[in-house]
C-alpha cells in the first residue's frame, strides 16, 4: 500500500472519530446545562474547551457562542462541521480504496453538515445536529465494517479510529477527574459522574457491571481499564496493537511502533485503580496522552514519511 493511501486513511479515520467525540461531549453537556448544578453555564463550557483540547477565542466568543464554534466554525479546526470536511477531503483523494457506499455516506454527511455551516448562527439547532451526525457517523462505521475489504487499508482505519480515541478519552477523563477529585465535590456530583460516563457512551454498560453505584474508582476503573467496553481506554488500546499486528511486516519497520503500543498496553493489562487513585491518576492520564504522541510519531515515521531506501529490494 502507498505510504499517501495509508496517511490518507488514517486521517480520516481520526477526524470522524473526533467529530463523533465533539457531538456527544457536547450533547451530553448541554443536557446537563439543564440541571440544578453547581456550575454556571460559563465554567461547564471552560470544561468542554478544554475536554476537547480548545482554547477559547475571546474576540470570537463575542461574536459567536462557543457552541456555534464547536458545531459550525469553519475556522475551528476542531469544530465537527471542520473535522467532517477534512475527513471527506482524506476520503476523496483514495476513492479508489474505500467502497462507493463508503464515499457516498462519508458525501452525504459532509453535505448535510456544511449546509448547517453555511447558514444563520442564530438558526443553530444542536437538539437535531448533534443527534444527526453521531447517526450518520455511527452509519458510516457500520458500512465501512461490512462493505469494505478488511486488509491494510481497512486496518490503518481502525488504527485511526483507535489511537484517536484513546487521546480523546484520556484528555476527558484527566479534565473530569482534575474537577471532580476535589475535596468536598467527588460526593456530590453524582450528574456529573453520570455526564462523564455518558460522553464515553457508557452509563448504560457500567451499571450492568456495577449497578447504579457511581463512585469515582469504579467509574475510573470502567473508563481506563474496562477490556470489553469499546470507549474504554484499555479496550480501543487492545485494538490498535491487533489491527498493527495484521499489517504485512516484510521489512521490520512495525517493530518500533509495536514497542510503544506493547508498553501502553502492558500498563494498562497489570495496573490496578486503586493503585492509580492513590498516586494521583492525573500522572497515569498525562502519560497515556504522552504515548498516544509517541505512537503517532512511531507510526508516521514507519509508514508515512520512511526514507525511500528502506522500501526498496536489497
């Protein structure tokens, strides 16, 4: 596979995931905007910037409203209608490798989103966009899995999708946990708990495992090292070393890559939450995020941008 195919396919993969990311922390934090809480609208959408690694535009803020950034600025780069156009743009430079039901969905998307782009700030109906891309994101997943042939470009798409979600995960997680950790607010943010699992898709799965007991270690515990739930940080993990694994390796250059993948997942497979509580779970976030970066670079340098030397037959 070319080394542009394989980039291509990656990207896209990450920037669906991202969007996808961005429409559910954003849904579910609006709903808790609606509840008696003790944060002000200003502080929960602070929150949210942060989650998702954005820095709030003073100017801009004045203009637009930081939803109407994170839905439809076209010059937010990390704003869903953004991250669905760069991921379309990925999509169209490798027609030839995807499936035409793969294209057709990913077009349709990008179309239905950027007519929400180009209209009136003040027509911005979250209620119904938000809802609407994870349907359509969640579809695309869903026609990719079965229409498309599962050899190397389907494997740098979960590789993608996985490595992406475990740095969304980790910044979300870190950004809760920093908040509600502190002394005197863990007892008594019980929505905020739920909100938390929610935005990871996993209210419903962590209390068929622990019940409706939410407690800070359990709902750490579930998020991190969890090796069934698909959002948690220890499964997306499981599945980034097994979709490498399947990469062809005639020429040893996965090696690298699967070194830091191997250590990540070697932490995560031995550690304990109570251990993670009690040393201060920021430090175990940061370093996920940390490897995350290293395993991006791993993975540029072996398949992206290698020397032409080391592709060629000796």
């Amino acid at each position: 596979m070319l080394s542009r195919v394989a980039d291509n396919l990656y990207w896209m993969a990450r920037y669906l995931e991202r969007a996808e990311h961005t429409s559910r922390v954003v849904e579910v934090q609006m709903n808790l905007m609606l509840d008696q809480t003790s944060l002000t609208v200003e502080q929960r959408w602070e929150r949210i910037l942060a989650c998702l690694g954005q820095q709030a535009d003073a100017q801009a803020a004045e203009v637009f409203s930081p939803v109407a950034m994170l839905l439809a600025d076209t010059s937010c780069a990390g704003s869903i209608v953004s991250c669905i156009t760069m991921a379309r743009e990925n999509a169209r430079q490798v027609r030839q490798q995807i499936s035409s039901e793969m294209w057709e969905q990913v077009n349709r998307l990008y179309h239905d989103t950027r007519r929400v782009g180009a209209g009136e700030r003040r027509d911005l109906q979250p209620g119904e966009f938000l809802p609407s891309v994870e349907r359509g994101l969640h579809l695309f997943q869903g026609v990719t899995d079965s229409t498309m042939s599962h050899g190397e470009g389907w494997q740098f798409i979960q590789i993608g999708r996985n490595l992406e979600r475990v740095m969304a995960t980790a910044k979300l997680l870190d950004v809760h946990f920093a908040e509600l950790l502190a002394p005197g607010v863990a007892d008594k943010a019980l929505l905020e708990w739920i909100g938390l699992l929610k935005c990871c898709t996993g209210f419903e799965a962590y209390c068929r495992y622990y019940t409706a007991d939410v407690r800070a270690e359990n709902v750490a515990e579930f998020l991190i090292l969890n090796d069934e739930f698909p959002h948690s940080i220890r499964f997306a993990v499981d599945q980034l070393q097994t979709a490498l694994n399947r990469l062809p390796d005639s020429d040893g250059r996965r090696a690298p890559v699967l070194r830091v993948v191997g250590r990540l997942r070697a932490s995560l497979s031995f550690a304990a939450i109570d251990e993670m509580m009690s040393s201060g779970i920021h430090h175990h976030l940061e370093r996920i995020e940390t490897q995350c970066r290293d395993i991006h670079r791993e993975i540029h340098q072996a398949y992206i941008d290698y020397p032409v030397e080391t592709a060629l037959p000796v």
